[in-house]
C-alpha cells in the first residue's frame, strides 16, 4: 500500500522525515521532491534495494541510476577521481539541477551504473530531499518516480497516479519548482560533455569550466554507443500521441487537418490564446523558458487524463534558452521505432 504524507516544504516536519527514513534504511522505497522532478529512492549503496526501484519503475536494466546526497565530502566518497572540474562545477550548482557523472567508487553497486565504470551524483536544492539525505544518513539512489519512459512526475499526485502500490510512502511537498530534470553532465570524457540537458545550460558549465565541451544530447547516438539512456529518443512521453508544430503557421495548419467532428485535441501554445471549441481544447503556455518548464510536464499529464486524439504543441524556438524544453518535447513527440 501507497501512503502519501503532506510534508512542509520550508520546514520540513521531523516526524515525517524520520519515518521516511526509517522505511529506506529497512529497504524500502520512498517518493520525495526534489527542485527538478520527483523521485524514487532507495539505499544507493545496497543492490537489494536499488532493484526494487528497477522493478517498480519496470525500468531496464541497462540504465543507470542518479546517486543523490547531502553534500560534497558524500559525493567524493562514491567516486575515485574527483577531479578539479569536479570540485568547481559542485562548487556552483550544488545544490542544484546538476548531475555530474564521475568515476565510480567500488562500494557504488554494479546495479546503479548499470555495470558501467562510471556514477552519476548530485546533490539536490530541495529541503525536503535534503533533510531525508540527512536523516537516513546515506546517499539514495532515485531515479524520477514515474513508470520507465513515462513523463516525470513534479507532483505527489502524479508519483501516486503512476506507481500507486509499488512505493512504500510518498513525501508530497508539493509542486517541484524547475519541472523538468537534472542537467547530466560527463566529466569522465575530454571533452567533458553534456549528456542531458536540463536547468542548468550547457553555455553555464563552458563557462564555469572555461574549456570547450562536448552536446551529446541530439542526434549524435546513431550508430555509437548510448552513453545515457536519456538520450534514448522516446521518453519523457505521454500516452496521448504528441506532434510539435515548428511555427504559429504549421500549428494553424495541424489544427485544421486533424480536427474532425469526433476528434477532439488539445492544443498547447503561446500567447495569444487560441479559441475554445467543441473539438479544441487550447492551454496557453507561458512564453518565459523557466516558466514553461515548470508547468509543461503537469499541463501533460493533466492533457493525458482528458482522452483527447492528439496533443498539438506550438514548439518554442531553437535557442540556448529553451534547448532543455525543446530537448524534452522532441522526445516526447517522436513515435516508438
Ligand atoms: O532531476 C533529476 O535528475 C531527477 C531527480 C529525481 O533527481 N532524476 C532523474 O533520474 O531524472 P532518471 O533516472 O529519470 O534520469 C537519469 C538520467 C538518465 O538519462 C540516465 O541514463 C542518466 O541520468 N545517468 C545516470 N547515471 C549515469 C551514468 N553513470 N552515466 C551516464 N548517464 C547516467
Ligand atoms: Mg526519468
């Protein structure tokens, strides 16, 4: 049985934490916000508990998981070569949307890696996550709290719709803030290189850094081996069929092909609103970038509920503002090969 338990997310309650940790240090799984999406927790470092998570999520085995902690002296105990890149980036963005992908530590589980040399950790900017990491006293292992290829979760509601009976407790702290996931980030390749974009851009980290890297994240996966699973081309997807219009014109035109008498859709876009009707069900997104990655995974889901034909999406534009939302809505509206 799911139980979800209100958590205040200025303070969180002790007693809630206290319990929720105890559930994760006996083997179990506890849902939790972070500032990006939801996630599904376990002990990262006891292989028995991290499967539950691979069995919950119906995830497959050859994706790894995020290692979350409390701070920095955690994150260089799970890697052998915290590199002075390492040290700068944590130094910035923790706590924070970045995932950093480092050289793992034996005592990191084969079944967290994915069998693979390597760890993704970060430390999240969330007090609830924080104050579980510290409670339990021990890194966690989450991926986002969703059923494998699904959108993710940024409500309690969303984590229970998804995976209600297959996680112990829920923490609900409300609506996450950033709404889509994590920056990933590879340091253990030269170039370093991004390997899922996300809050966090790309142009921050060549900064922070000053050396060029590597954008692994589009279209180069063809034919090399898929170096994170994110990069798989359809995830983050709802059940409804999804199409991207490139343009106001194109969307015009996608309403006009596909609404017929019995074919309801819904149609998200920018300003200015377009007009309801009997087949249309418009939803305007917010035109700022943060903005729009916060509420379009909940706009989403709530879509998916409605048992429209299809969802129609006007695309923001292809800049390094929007890359993270652009990334996830390309995903999103690619059909399974
Ligand atoms: O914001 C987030 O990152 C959320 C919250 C809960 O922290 N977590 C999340 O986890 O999105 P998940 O499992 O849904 O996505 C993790 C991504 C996957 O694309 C995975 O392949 C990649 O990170 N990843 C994890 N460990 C990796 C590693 N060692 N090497 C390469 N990619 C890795
Ligand atoms: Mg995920």
């Amino acid at each position: 049985m799911t139980r979800t338990v209100k958590v205040d997310p200025e303070n969180p309650e002790e007693s809630a934490i206290a319990e929720a940790a105890e559930i994760l240090r006996r083997g179990g799984l506890v849902a939790f916000p972070t500032e990006t999406v939801y996630g599904l927790g376990a002990l990262a470092l006891d292989e028995v508990c991290v499967r539950r998570i691979f069995e919950a999520k119906g995830r497959p085995a050859i994706n790894p998981i995020i290692v979350h902690v409390s701070d920095r002296e955690s994150a260089k105990r799970l890697t052998t070569d915290w590199t002075s890149g390492a040290e700068r980036l944590a130094n910035t963005f923790w706590p924070g949307p970045l995932t950093l992908v480092l050289r793992r530590h034996a005592s990191v589980p084969d079944i967290v890696a994915a069998g693979g040399p390597t760890v993704g950790v970060r430390c999240p900017a969330n007090r609830i996550a924080l104050a579980l990491l510290n409670a339990t006293g021990q890194p966690l292992a989450a991926p986002s709290a969703n059923p494998s290829n699904y959108l993710s979760p940024t409500t309690a509601a969303h984590v229970l719709k998804g995976l209600d009976g297959k996680v112990d407790l829920i923490l609900d702290g409300g609506p996450t803030r950033a709404g889509i996931e994590s920056t990933v980030f590879d340091l253990t390749v030269t170039p370093p290189t991004v390997l899922r974009t996300g809050p966090i851009a790309f142009t921050q980290i060549e900064k922070e850094l000053d050396v060029r890297c590597a954008d692994q994240t589009r279209g180069s996966r063809v034919n090399s081996v898929m170096r994170s699973p994110g990069q798989l081309t359809r995830h983050y997807s709802p059940k409804t069929p999804l199409l991207l219009a490139a343009n106001r014109d194109e969307l015009q035109r996608m309403i006009a092909e596909r609404t017929t008498e019995n074919a309801r859709i819904a149609v998200l876009s920018f300003p200015p609103a377009l007009k309801a009707s009997a087949t249309i069900r418009p939803i305007t997104m917010p035109s700022h970038p943060q903005e729009f990655a916060a509420s379009i995974y909940s706009e989403l889901h709530a879509v998916d509920e409605l048992g429209v034909h299809c969802i129609l999406v006007e695309a923001p534009p292809d800049t390094v503002e929007w890359q993270a939302v652009l990334d996830r809505l390309r995903r999103a509206a690619s059909r399974p090969s």
